[in-house]
C-alpha cells in the first residue's frame, strides 16, 4: 500500500439525514459503524482515522478535510446526500455513495461521487479503501470491484452484484466508540426478512435472511451493558423472532451469563407469529415493548399491503396475547392505498379507537424505490429516477402535506390529507393519555425538545 505510511489517511463516513426531524436524530448510524470494523478488522496495519457525522456535515468537512468521504441517506434524504457529494467534489474529495437509495436506483449516482456501493457494504468498502490505499482509485481498478457503480467515460457502469455474507457472525461487531451511544440504544441481530410487504423498501434491500448466531448477540448485549452502560436495547430486525429456536438459545445464554433482568428491550413483530409460547419467551427475555405494522382495520386493504397471511381477526388476537404478557403494544397504521375509500380508512380509525394498543403511529402509503408500490407510482408518472426533490418520500406527511405523493384513485388530495391530519389528531390525544404508563417514558422528555426544534425550524 503506498498512500499514507506516515500520515493517516482521513476517512469521514456521513448519515446524510435531515438534522430537523426529531425521529431520524433519535440514534446513531449503526450502519457506517459497521463498516469501520470492517475496515479496521480487514486492515489492521494500516494508518486510518476514520470519523462518523450526521450533522454540521459542512463545517465537519471543512474543519476535518478528509481524504475520502462515504455517504450513505435514504430517499427522502438523497437530496441531501447528493448536495454533499457535490460539495466534497468541489473541494477535490473523492466521494463513496452507499445505502438503501443508491442500491435501490444506482442511476441515481451523481458525476460527483467516484462509486456507488450497492446493498451489503462491509467487504466492498474494505476493497475500495485498499484501491485508494494503492493509489489506483480510476476506472481500472473500480471495474474489478463487485457491487459498485461508477462513471466511465460519461456513462454508467454497473459491475456485477457482490454475493451477500452468508455467516454474519464473521462481521465485527460496529464501532460504537466514534458514537454518540445512550442508555436506551439500539443493535441488529439479524437482515432480512421472509415477508415481502407491498411497501417495504428494507425486505428488497437485503439479498435474502440471515442470522447473527444467539451467542454473537449474547456477546454484543454484554459489551453494550459492560461498556456502554445501555438499559434498554431496542432491536430494529424487520422480524427479530423470525428464529425462534435462536431466541430461545438467547435467553439460555443470558440466564447462564446472570444477564436476564440486566437490560430491558423492545423488538418488532408480525401479528401473525405471534401466540402465547412467543408472548412467554419474549416476556422471560425481558422484552417490554413490541411495535407490529399492523397497517389497516379493514380485510381488504391489509391483503393488499401484506398479503393472505395478514387479517384484523389475527391483529387482534396478537394485540391481546401480548398485553395478557404485560408487553406494551404499539402498532403503525398505513392510510392513502390507491383504492381505499373513506369508510375503510375509517374502520382502521375505529380499530385504533377500540384496540388495547399502547402507543400508534399514522403514515401515507409512500412508493419506496425497489417496491411495489413504487413501480405502481412510476407506471403514473408520480415519481422518477431523475426527481430533483427526493424530500417529498418522507413519510413524515406533516410536516410539508403539500409535498405528499398521493396514491389514491378515489379520494382527492385534499380528502386524504384532511384523513391523515384527523389520525393525526387522535394520535395526539391518545398517545398522550397513554405514554404515562410506557415503557418509553423515559425518552419522552428529550423527544419532546427535540420535537419542539423540529416544529421551531419548519
């Protein structure tokens, strides 16, 4: 390796989220942490400072002066992400671009960036540091690369797919230490899920389901407790009990290592999995809160968002084995399908209104490129490859309604927003009465200010 034997060689890896929305400041890039111990595992001689930012991306740039810099952004941030790879650009800083967007539309790649990292990251990023180490970061060495995009020669060129990890635990466990990590933080266990949702991006993002072994995360649980202090654990699996065998060997492994009671957590979960034996082992495991997307109040809308295995009877049924568990419930509800009508989104408000749910979230069905959904928006002209505002996929309708894709072939725009701010309402008024007696209390006060700095900035 030539570049850097004495000076080390600054690599800046960037969350490109919007610093004003209270939801996406609430945890750290665990995603980037990952690819600094890969990188520090695959290239333990080399001289490397890495850092880890999400905000005052500018300044940190201009204060730092990377030698490399990766960015990664979801698509309503990917206006963001591509302002910063023009801005590194300009200052003659070659730009990696990752994350769900740019896997999901590599022609998106802006001229700006010198590659694009498609899906999984870790051994790609490690290989693209080694060709800047090497001096031989051009078109020759990008092209026997897998799993990048990159411009040659004023076009875009695609390699082939890199094949994804198949034993996850040879993964180091993410760097936290360039983190900011608080008592309530959150880890993964595994990627992938087995249910293909019409609207979720996350299930087309990873190749297929995999694991991390239940010692991997024992041993990951300990570190988080021992080091960082942690008591509550939220774990962002798409499905984290789609192994049930693993969760028990968890709970074993816990109880031998003393750590049963250490921490508490919370997980998601697919109504339909759910029953008593799970409800028990989840409780025995120390789990407190289960969020279920749970989507629609009506038959119809819920097979055509989740498929035959989704059904109101079986939403209710989970809802109550969890709290028989004293497990709080939280469901999210998704209105806006092209052919929902009023009264079937008002049976999903009424389902909300007489459910034994804790907490609830409300979202406009939202076309995510690689879904389903978002080639019914292409198929409209609603949305493209080429948009200059990517800020009008976020979910988070209320703050700018008037940027709102709306879907709907029955309703106006103005009905289904006026829908959205009515579950809006209800949302206020009942999460308000509950979060008193939930397990999430604690984090209440500081998502309160920084709702408050969110409302303030609009």
């Amino acid at each position: 390796m030539k570049k850097y034997v004495s000076q080390p060689l600054r690599i800046l890896l960037i969350n490109a989220i919007n610093p004003r929305v209270e939801v996406e400041n609430r945890y750290p890039g665990l995603g980037l942490a990952y690819l600094v111990s890969s990188a520090r595992k695959a290239l333990p001689e080399a001289n490397i400072e890495f850092r880890i930012s999400d905000r005052d991306i500018i300044k940190t740039i201009n204060d730092y002066r990377p030698d490399l810099v990766g960015i990664t952004s979801v698509s309503q941030n990917f206006t963001i992400a591509r302002g910063y790879a023009d801005f590194c650009a300009g200052l003659g800083i070659p730009v990696i671009m990752g994350g769900i967007h740019i896997s999901s539309l590599p022609e998106c790649l802006p001229a700006s960036a010198a590659a694009g990292c498609r899906q999984e990251g870790e051994v790609t990023f490690v290989e693209l540091i080694k060709a800047f180490l090497d001096d031989k970061f051009n078109t020759e060495a990008l092209a026997h690369i897998p799993g990048i995009s990159f411009w040659e020669s004023g076009h875009l060129r695609h390699n082939e797919d890199r094949p994804a990890v198949d034993d996850l635990d040879q993964l180091p466990m993410p760097a936290r230490d360039l983190l900011n990590i608080r008592s309530h933080t959150y880890m993964f266990t595994s990627r992938g899920c087995p249910y293909r949702c019409t609207f979720c991006a996350s299930s087309r993002f990873w190749s297929k389901l995999r694991f991390f072994s239940a010692e991997y995360v024992v041993n990951e649980i300990e570190s988080l407790i021992r080091d960082y202090r942690v008591s509550m654990i939220s774990f962002f699996d798409d499905l984290f009990v789609a192994d049930r065998p693993r969760l028990e060997e968890m709970i074993r492994i816990l109880d031998r290592r003393k750590l049963l009671g250490k921490v508490r957590y919370t997980c998601s979960c697919r109504s339909n999995v759910v029953d008593d034996e799970l409800a028990r082992l989840l409780a025995k495991m120390g789990v407190v809160s289960v969020g279920m997307g749970l989507e629609s109040g009506d038959d119809e809308i819920l097979r055509f968002l989740k498929g035959k295995s989704a059904g109101v009877t079986e939403n209710i049924r989970a809802i109550n084995i969890l709290k028989k568990a004293k497990i709080a419930v939280n469901g999210s509800f998704v209105i806006g399908s092209p052919y929902e009508t009023r009264e079937q989104a008002m049976r999903t408000y009424d389902f909300i209104r007489q459910s034994r749910l804790d907490l609830f979230d409300i979202y406009l069905l939202t076309p995510y490129p690689g879904t389903p959904i978002w080639d019914y928006a292409t198929d409209r002209n609603l949305v493209s490859d080429d948009m200059t505002d990517w800020s009008c996929l976020d979910v988070n309708v209320y703050r700018f309604p008037e940027k709102a894709i709306i879907l709907s072939e029955v309703l106006d725009r103005k009905e289904v927003i006026n829908l959205y701010k009515k579950f809006r309402r209800l949302r206020f008024r009942r999460n308000l009465r509950k979060i008193i007696n939930h397990p999430m209390m604690r984090d209440v006060p500081r998502m309160g200010l920084n709702l408050l700095r969110e409302a303030v900035s609009k």
